[in-house]
C-alpha cells in the first residue's frame, strides 16, 4: 500500500488466483485518533468481571471494520476468498503479508482487520504478518535442541510498576515444560545494564526475550528500549542502536521478542521509526507488543508462542497460535490483538529442529497455565474475608477530622523491607502506612514497628496507592489488581471493595469522608459514594491516571494523566475546567490548603505551581530526572518534590527557592508532610521511610536540647 498520485492510497494485491490494483480513501489521522480509546479497551478487556462485552470490543471492530472495507473491495475480496479457497483444498493455510509503504497507514493497528462475513478477526484466521523490504533473503536455520532463549528483564526502579523477580518467574513458568523436555534453554541477563546484555550476547543465542518498558522519541522519531543504569535509573537505547549491540551476538539471534508496551507502535511520520521495524535491519523476525499487555496474557502467549516454534512451525503460524490461546482463555478479550509480527522476505520458518516436538494445542496451554495458578492461589496467604457491615447509610456519621498529637518526633529511618511504592501519614501524626508489592503496613512512627500489615490480592500484587480519611478511622488503598480497598484500622478487616478495569494507581477521600476519588490505568478518574458504593463521577481520559486529588473544598478533583497533561475537573458537572500541560507524562498532584494554588510534577523533570483563579503558572522547579511526587505542606508555605534520581527538596511556595536539599540512593516515589508540619516523610526504591525536620524548626530544636 502507497499513496496514489489523485489521492488516497493505491492498494496492489498479488495472490495465487492473480492481481489487482485499487485506490482507497483512508482517513489515516481518524483512525491513528482513536488509538487511545483503543489501547484502553484492550487493557479493559482482561479483566475478569465484565458487564458489558459489545461495549468494550466496539472500538476495536470499528477499527478492524473500517480497514477492512477500505482494503477489501470488490475485486479484492473475491481474489481473498479465492486464494483462501485454494491454500484450504493444498492442505495449507493463507498468509497475509503487508507491504506497507506509507508512514501513516504503518501506524494503524493492522491486526485488527475485521469482516463478519469473511469469518471475523482475520489474524485469527491466518497469520498476518508486517513485511519489512530488506535485501537479505533468510532461510531456516539448522538446530540441534535445545533452543537457547536469552532473557532480560529491566525494570529501572522509576518505572516501577512491574517487579523484575516476578517477570522472571512468569517466563521461566511459561517455558518450563520445554526446558523439562530439552526444547529449549532459557538463560537470563544478570542485570539490567546495557552493559549487561553486551556481556551476556557474547555467548550468543537464538532468541532474546526482552521483557521492560519502551517509549517513543518524538525528536528523532524513534523507538527506545529503557535499560537501567548503575543507579537504577532509566537509560534509554534507540533501536537503531539496540540493532548494533544485538549484532555482536554468535549465534546471532533470528527472533527478537519486545515484551514491552509501545515497543510495537509505529510514528506516523517514519516508516521504520518503531524498534521492532528498525532491529529488521540486524534480525530476520521481531515480535513485539502495539499495545500494552497483562501479566497472565504475557505468560499465556509466551508458552504457546514457543511451544508452536518447537514443533518447526512458522513463526507466523506461531504468533497465531499464541493470538489463539488467547482468545481460548478469555472470549472476549481484545489482548489476542496486541502482539505485532515484523519480518523480512525468505522463509517463515526461522529454525529447523533436528528433533522438533509434537504441537500443543492452544486450549491444552490454557489449561496448564490455569492450572498454575490455581495452584499458587492455594498456597498463598488468604485474604480476610470481607465482613458484611450494616449498610453505610445507616452508620453515624464520620466524626470531625483529628487533630494532630503535638510533640511526636517520629524516627528518623525505617526499615520497610520492600520498596515503597505508596505512603500517607495519619491525621494525627503517630502512624503512617506503605503500600509495597505484595504488602501493605501501618507503622509507629516513634517505635518504628508495624502495628499491622496486610497482604491484598493475588502474590505479585502491587499496592500503588494509600490514603487515611480524615477522621483517621479508615485506610483506603488501590492496587495492580484493579481493585480498591477500604479498611476499618480498628478491626484490620476491609469493609468495601471498588472495581476498575486495569490498575489502580490514586486514591484520595475528600474532606468529608464520605467521597473517594480513584485513578487508573484504564484511563479513568472515578468519584464514589462510600455510603452507597456506587461511582457518582466518571472522567475519561487518553492514557492512565496516575494521580488524583480533592480541592479543599471538595467543589475540584485535580487528577494526572499520562497523556502528559494534569486536569482540574468540577466535581458536581464532571466539567474540565482547566488543563495543565507538561512534556511528559504527570505523575503528581496537589492543591494548596487555601486551594489557591495548584502543583503538579513530571516525568519532564518539572514540577509547577499554577494559581487557580486564571490557572496562570507561576513558577517551576526543576530536578535532574523525572519527578514522581508533590505536596503542599499543611500551613502553603513549602513544597516538597521526590525525584527518580533519589532527590528530596522542599521548596518555598512563594517563589519557589530551594530550602532543602536531600540525595537518596533509588528513586523516590513520595513525598508527605506530617500534619503539624514539622516533619517531611519521603520513601522510595531504597526501601526506606525517612522523616526528616524541616530546616525552620532547626533553631527550637537546638534550643530544646540546650
């Protein structure tokens, strides 16, 4: 596919029952719109408990259906069926192969094409593959067993999100009925250094399994694979680039596999500006993820992908066969669409195993990997049931916020044992609670010892948000397991429980009590009634909410987006009333106790103060990397920013000096104020909560100790 000379696009088809030529009208920028809307829906759709299916695969047939009817016109949909036809009566199965020259239709998501009447979603159908002109034919290589996969996870500590130590256990659970067998060998890069993956490439491999993060330049428009540095930080490597260290390799890799969001996501300027297209150049076939994808989906499609390579298939029969056990799992998930097949011209067929296994059907993988995890749920620590409270709206009324014990000098450091992804203080300034993977504490903050802990949700589960109502009687967290949790603190027991379709990575009551605000990966800010449970306000937006929080007066809820946007919304209409942008994603937000003045904080390395009257900005403050946590303290007259280089500072709010200046080893993901504002809580990868004493209170300390 072409741009034609009139206009739109020239669509050629070469087939085995013959050709044909046909322009198209595509509306190329339309459909590259929708993609946000989409990614959601794919996210959306491996959850578990839905109401409503047709809701959330509209998008994706609309999409698939209007590709498809572009491309399938007339002539072409009868040399389709044809040639179908002919590959059925060969014993043989069609595929599809895109040469795609246009930049902007790269960029459309392809293996979407959808046709009721041609049999539905048609990479379910026969392989659909992303054909990339390259001069080097390539042919199968000969293998003696085992296949030798080398992995690597890198997970730098800002990215947080994913655990290294868990992406490793679900690819090696995936492989492990083919390393029992011999098929294949699975080694790992032991670090998440460039440096690393050089020495570990050396020995060479068939395939390298990259399993992290991958983001877009939009300056050189080209893709990233974000490595770590020494210390822990992102250190991102174009793919230009990664094509060369690949290279080094002997054996040299024939597949390269991006387990990693966006690593698959064309730009619509350049042809070759994904990683996958690029690393063409160096490997004869890329896999690689348009989308992001879920843990179990990651898991599912990994063995069944490999299992199909094992047994001498195609690598495009075997990417079908993982699409499959995809949909096997789960009926109506849209994850089935989300892997992406880049190769060059030759044979599809990347290795000749000189003893190749029998074929597992798709189901039968579904039902091994169910199998374990149902048996990890087993032996997990069961989650306290939730008990059945009277219902909230005959309970008394929260009492008035606590005030808070004046006097507590709370421990300087301790010890959490995990890194801490979330943190709130109480009320009244003698607790304060973690959210970690597979972990949530409330602390003593004098003894430095956890008054109660608990562990939420399935083993891997990561608790992205904590915050105490303000009475203090109640801890709300929210979770990777898409759930949001409310506890009563006098009991330990949770008393409601809120459903979003993806991660949960923001909670926050409002002054009152009665409100929760949430943020989540599936691109939703929801409002909801603790006395009902039900959800009052939804505000959408194109990427995932990553933080939330009420005005003073309950009246706006501030909420960040990854779509590097921050918004302010008015809470009664659901009406934007204002847009703060950045460069990069927002990671943080806070109002100031007047409400007059708003912060917010960035991947982009800045955080900003905004007043609310005009929504004018009024100043920046600025960090050596990306900025993950804000907070007003409780008199406005200081700022508190946590970075992903480890930094703390605090900040006056007037004008936006510096006051304090603290380094830390990892990054730091928050920042709170204790309530009589004397003390700054920070915590981070380090796997530590400091308290430190805020420089204008230095003097009457000394005082006290003459």
């Amino acid at each position: 596919m072409s741009e034609a000379s009139g206009g739109g696009y020239c669509v050629e088809v070469s087939s085995p029952c013959g050709e044909d030529t046909a322009v198209t009208a595509i509306d190329a920028q339309e459909l590259l719109d929708r993609l946000p809307s989409l990614e959601a829906a794919v996210l959306g759709s491996a959850a578990r408990s839905r109401s409503v299916r047709t809701g959330l695969e509209a998008p994706a047939r609309q999409v698939g259906g209007a590709l498809c009817e572009a491309v399938f016109q007339s002539a072409i949909k009868a040399l389709y069926l044809s040639s179908r036809q002919k590959a059925q009566e060969r014993g043989r199965r069609l595929r599809m192969i895109l040469r795609i020259r246009s930049p902007e239709l790269a960029a459309l998501p392809w293996e979407l094409l959808y046709d009721a009447k041609l049999g539905g979603y048609l990479c379910l159908l026969h392989p659909i593959i992303r054909y990339v002109e390259m001069l080097e034919p390539v042919s199968p290589l000969r293998v003696e067993p085992p296949l030798r996969i080398l992995g690597m996870v890198a997970l730098p500590g800002s990215l947080g999100t994913l655990d290294a130590e868990a992406e490793r256990e679900s690819l090696s659970t995936a492989l492990k009925p083919l390393m029992d067998e011999g098929m294949v060998r699975l080694d790992w890069v032991h670090g998440q250094t460039k440096q690393h993956l050089f020495d570990a490439l050396l020995q060479g491999c068939h395939i390298l399994h990259f399993i992290g993060h991958g983001k877009f330049d939009d300056q050189r428009c080209q893709g990233m694979i974000v490595f770590a540095d020494e210390q822990g930080r992102e250190d991102p490597l174009h793919a230009e680039a990664l094509g060369s260290l690949v290279s080094i390799a002997d054996p040299a890799p024939r597949l390269v596999v991006l387990n990693s969001c966006e690593t698959g996501t064309s730009h619509a300027r350049d042809l070759f500006s994904s990683t996958a297209a690029m690393l063409e150049y160096t490997v004869p076939a890329v896999v690689a993820m348009q989308f992001a994808v879920t843990d179990k989906a990651a898991v599912l499609f990994s063995r069944a992908f490999y299992q199909a390579l094992t047994a001498n298939r195609p690598v495009d029969e075997a990417v079908r066969t993982g699409r499959i056990a995809l949909r096997a799992d789960k009926d109506d998930s849209l994850e089935c669409f989300t892997p992406v097949l880049y190769q060059r011209s030759g044979d599809a067929r990347l290795f000749d195993l000189t003893s190749p296994r029998r074929p597992t059907p798709p189901q039968t993988v579904v039902h091994e990997i169910n199998e374990l995890e149902k048996e990890a749920r087993l032996t997990k620590h069961a989650e306290p049931p939730f008990p059945q409270p009277p219902p909230l709206t005959h309970r008394t009324p929260p009492p008035p916020p606590r005030r808070p014990q004046p006097g507590i000098t709370p421990l300087a450091e301790i010890d959490a044992g995990h890194g801490v992804v979330s943190l709130a203080v109480h009320p009244q300034g003698r607790l304060l609670a973690t959210g970690s993977r597979r972990l949530m504490r409330v602390w003593d903050v004098v003894t430095g010892r956890p008054r109660w802990e608990h562990r939420p949700g399935e083993e891997n589960t990561m608790v992205n948000a904590i915050a105490f109502s303000p009475d203090g009687g109640r801890l709300a967290t929210g979770s990777t397991d898409n759930l949001v949790r409310i506890w009563e603190l006098a009991t330990g027991y949770g008393v409601t429980k809120l459903v979003h379709r993806h991660f949960v990575n923001a909670v926050d009551f409002d002054g009152s009590g009665r409100y929760l605000a949430t943020g989540s990966a599936d691109a939703t800010a929801c409002v909801w009634d603790l006395s009902t449970g039900s959800r009052v306000l939804t505000l959408r937006h194109a990427r995932a909410v990553k933080a939330v929080r009420f005005s003073p007066d309950g009246r706006l809820l501030l909420t960040a987006s990854e779509d590097k946007n921050a918004y302010v919304w008015d809470t009664e209409t659901g009406r934007q009333q204002a847009r703060i942008a950045h460069h990069d994603s927002v990671l943080g937000v806070d109002f100031s106790p007047d409400g007059r003045k708003i912060a917010t904080c960035s991947q982009d390395r800045i955080a900003q103060i905004t007043e609310t009257e005009t929504w004018n900005p009024l100043f920046q403050m600025e960090h050596d990397a990306g900025v993950r946590a804000v907070a007003f303290s409780p008199d406005g007259d200081t700022i508190a920013t946590g970075s992903e280089d480890g930094a703390v500072c605090v900040w006056r709010a007037d004008m936006g000096r510096s006051l304090l200046a603290l380094k830390y080893h990892r990054s730091v993901n928050a920042v709170v104020f204790y309530p009589d504002g004397r003390f700054l809580a920070s915590a981070g990868e380090d796997k530590a909560v400091r308290s430190v004493l805020l420089p204008r209170y230095w003097k009457a300390r000394q005082d006290r100790c003459r």
